[in-house]
C-alpha cells in the first residue's frame, strides 16, 4: 500500500512540474523520483532488510516537501519574470571557440597520473582493487591529494563539455580536436578509476553523459546511440568496470544486483541506524553549520594543518569518524558512507537542518535551471547536466563537502571563458 502511495505522489508530482515547468525531465522530479522511490522500496524487506523508523521516514518525507515547497516558491520568480523564455530552445555556436586550454588540461591530466598507474597495475595483479582502495585511505600522499582535489574535476569538466559541444557541434567546431579530447578525457578517467579504485568519477561521469543526452535529445535516447556508436561503446564500458571494482571491493556474498539494490535503496537503512543510536551516530555533537560549505574551506584547513601543524578539526573527516565504520543491516548485509545527505544535515544543524539543507539545495538548482533555460551556453548546459547528476549522489551523502565538486564547477567556468580567447 505504501508503495503504491509513493509511486501515485510521484505520478502526480511528475505531471505538475510537467504543467509547471514545461517539460517533464527537471530536478524537482529527478529529485523526487529519486527519494520516493528509495522510500517506497525501503517498506518491501528486499533482501530482509528491516523496515527503517517512523522517524527515518518522516525526516526523508519532511525534506522532500520542504525541497519542492522551496523549489515552486524559488520558481516563481522565474515564471513572474518578464523575459522571454522558450522552454525547447538549443544550445547556439555562434562563434569559433579556442580548445586548447581544454585540450592542454587533459594533458596535463593524463601526464599528472601516469607515475601513479605502474604501482596500481601491480597491485592490480596482485591484490585487486580491494587492495587498491585500502592502500588509498591509508595514505598521506600529498601528490596523490592533488590529484583528487585539481585532476579529478579537471577529467569531469573534459569529458561532460567535450559531450556537450559534440552534442551541438556545428562548422565552427573542429569535431576531430573535439573527439580527440574526448578521448584523452576517457582515457584519464580509466587510469584515475585504476589508481584510486574509486566509482564514483566513472559513475559521475557516466550519469552526467546520460543526463545531458536526455537534455539535448528530450529522452530519444536510441537516437544518440544509434548515431554515436563510440559513446554507446564507452558508456558499456564504464558500467562494465563499475561491475568488476564493485565485485573486487566488497568483502560480500552479495550478487552483483543485490549489491547494486543496497548501493542506491537501502541507504536511509544506514540513515535509520544513526537515527535509531544516538550516541553511535554522534547526533548531538552539531557542526553548527560548519558542514554546510565545508568543500570550500577545507583545503584551507588541511594546508594550515600540514604546514603549520595548526590542529583545526575538518567537519568531513569528522563526519567520516561515524559513516566509514561498516554497520550490519541485517546479519548477511554491511555497509558504510552512504547514509543519504540527511545525516550530514542533522549533524550540522540538528532538526533545522532537515529545512536548511533542502531549501538551499532547491536554491542553487533554481538558480542553475534559471541559467540553463535563460542563456543556454557550453557552460550553463554542462554545469546544468553535472549538477543533476550530483542529485543522484545526494542519496549516498553532502557532495559539496568535498572540494572536488565544488571545483568542477568552477573549472567548467574557467574553461568555457578561455574558449573565447583569441589565438594570435
């Protein structure tokens, strides 16, 4: 019954935005597709799984209202506003960009990780990629920091703008540059995703591609893959290598699909632990808004700390204090880290939090949309698609606290401005 309810508020709820907004694929309803099915789901024992608190749900129903109340009132503006806005406009080229400065990252992408591939390959072949992973959260390399913090959202920008601009290429674009730095992006992708054993730049990527073929070709999606095979080919790819590191990273009987269910539905499961154990959870011991924006200044932080050993507590670290110790769900299924962006906001703000965290969330997108909508560029539709992605991984935790999504952002910013530096 309750999973029925769900799926008619989100039925209702994707023909509203439809009406409101003027097209069906918007992130009011990716956002709530995304939760309401996680909670709908979460009431079926998959896996027997136990049923989360009556509290879990009213904290994950509560921020769902307050991010689509937000979202409409933060959207009326946009409807009041007197300029013209065509809902189905495209992306225009008007003029001869400058790649280079696109391309000269990913070099320098690719040459910053290479020393680092030799020693992944070897413990690769020898130890997996569970090894891999464990070796990177022991580590103190500095060198390897950088590469997280500057490369990561360097390879994020390369691979979503060189989709974007092949998307809506037209004479004035070099489309073999064009694919060349595609490649080169992919390429840096793999090799980062081998030395860090991390999915979370393939999966980034992969679901910013998928959003953005959504957003040019509203939904065909047969079309762009039929006229674009090397795309189909590398996004086979990418969920290939998910499969295999996942298979490689988790100390788990779980089939593959079992473990894909507990990876995107069962985290309020997780969420529902802290809520349920207090004290394991650390639920009073606030970060009174520190947390919130902690991406930005945590660099600062870790700098002041490594150079003048200053002492300064980093609010993801603290957060990772809780969320990296595995919790048994049930007595045949574990997990760790994803416990939804809830917990970050009640570790923040305590149950304010629940009403901070959605309202600037429905913020930042109104503003995004707005842009997207109201000056379509490389840069609005790229920064528009990522930031969609970023909605999907909100299930698991508070993106932003990391400096590496903040700068992807602001890389895709720069980047898109040197396309229009003049080569002499």
């Amino acid at each position: 019954m309750v999973f029925i309810l769900n799926v008619l508020i989100l039925i209702v709820s994707l023909f509203f935005y439809k009406i409101y907004l003027g097209n069906i694929f918007n992130f009011p309803n990716l956002f709530n597709t995304l939760w309401l099915l996680m909670i709908a789901f979460s009431y079926q024992n998959i896996l027997n799984i136990p049923t989360p608190s009556n509290t879990t749900y009213l904290y994950a129903y509560l921020s769902v209202v307050v991010f689509n109340i937000s979202s409409i009132i933060f959207l009326m503006k946009r409807r009041n506003n007197n300029d013209k806005i065509d809902e189905n406009s495209r992306l225009n080229i008007k003029s001869k960009y400058n790649l280079w400065t696109l391309f000269f990252s990913s070099v320098v992408s690719f040459f910053s990780l290479l020393p680092s591939l030799p020693s992944a390959f070897q413990l690769l072949r020898t130890s997996g990629f569970h090894e891999i992973r464990k070796e990177v959260f022991l580590s103190e390399d500095s060198g390897k920091m950088l590469l997280q913090w500057g490369i990561n959202p360097l390879i994020i920008c390369g691979i979503v703008m060189s989709v974007v601009l092949l998307l809506n290429s037209n004479e004035k674009i070099n489309k073999k540059f064009l694919v060349t730095i595609l490649v080169i992006s992919i390429i840096n992708c793999l090799m980062y995703t081998i030395i860090f054993a991390g999915r979370f730049l393939l999966m980034i990527c992969f679901i910013s591609v998928i959003f953005e073929i959504v957003i040019h070709y509203k939904g065909r999606l047969f079309k762009i893959f039929f006229n674009n095979i090397w795309l189909a080919i590398s996004l086979v790819l990418s969920i290939i290598l998910v499969i295999v590191i996942s298979n490689q990273r988790v100390l788990s009987n779980l089939s593959f699909w079992n473990m894909t269910y507990v990876y995107f539905f069962a985290p309020l499961n997780l969420f529902n632990v802290y809520i349920e154990n207090p004290d394991f959870g650390k639920l009073d011991d606030l970060f009174n808004g520190k947390f919130i924006f902690s991406g930005v200044y945590t660099p600062i932080t870790v700098l002041l700390n490594r150079i003048f050993k200053t002492g300064f507590s980093i609010p993801l670290a603290t957060l990772n204090e809780v969320t990296s110790n595995f919790v048994w769900i049930t007595p045949f299924v574990h997990m760790n880290n994803n416990s939804t962006y809830l917990y970050a906001a009640l570790r923040d703000f305590g149950i304010l939090g629940l009403f901070i965290y959605p309202m600037v969330l429905a913020k930042y997108f109104q503003v995004v949309y707005n842009n997207f909508l109201m000056n379509r560029t490389v840069f609005t539709e790229s920064l528009y698609a990522y930031s969609l992605a970023m909605l999907v991984f909100l299930l698991f935790e508070w993106m932003p606290a990391r400096i590496n999504i903040i700068l992807a952002g602001v890389f895709m910013y720069l980047l898109y401005k040197s396309f229009f530096i003049k080569l002499k």
